[in-house]
C-alpha cells in the first residue's frame, strides 16, 4: 500500500511541475527574445485560462466517470509532458496556446 502511495505522490509532483517549468524559464525567454513585458502577462494568463478551460470540459463532459481515472490522468500527463516540449521550439504565438 505504502508503494502506491508513493507512485501516486510522484505522479502528482510531475504532473504539476508542468505548471511550474513554463513559469521557471518564461522571464529568460521573455529578455533573449526582446519580448515585452506584457507578453509575460498573457503567457501566465493563458496558463491560467487553459487550466480552467480544461477542467470545465473534462467536467461537463464527464470524462472520468466515462473512462478510467488512471487513463485519463496518464493521458493527461502524456499531452501536457508534450505541449510544454513544444515551448522549446519558441514560436512566438505558439508558446500561448502550448502553454
């Protein structure tokens, strides 16, 4: 039982330090790039938006008490593991929707 735990605490952490490293690099990305400050503004703000966005579509569409939890939740990780990949490739414009 104790190792389940754990495996579900690892989960938890991994899944939120997608919100974090986006955060973590978006000022260096801003002043290598020459972005205005108000970039950064939008760039948090879409995090935001995406979040709540995300969570009222799993929510109305019921998507965990359709499918298994844990799928769902791998999935989930898997396509935010990706979309925060994406950033590296510093599109400009793409960098709001990945994020």
């Amino acid at each position: 039982m104790k190792q389940i735990l754990f495996i579900i605490i690892l989960a938890q952490f991994f899944c939120t330090s997608v919100w974090f490293a986006g955060n973590a690099v978006m000022t260096e990305m801003a002043i290598a790039k020459d972005l205005d400050e108000l970039y950064l503004v939008y760039l948090i703000s879409a995090v935001q938006f995406g979040f709540i966005i995300g969570t009222l579509v799993f929510a109305s569409l019921s998507i965990a008490d359709r499918y298994s939890p844990s799928l769902v939740f791998l999935f989930s990780a898997l396509f935010a593991a990706l979309f925060n990949g994406l950033i590296t490739f510093n599109w400009i414009t793409g960098n709001s929707i990945f994020r």
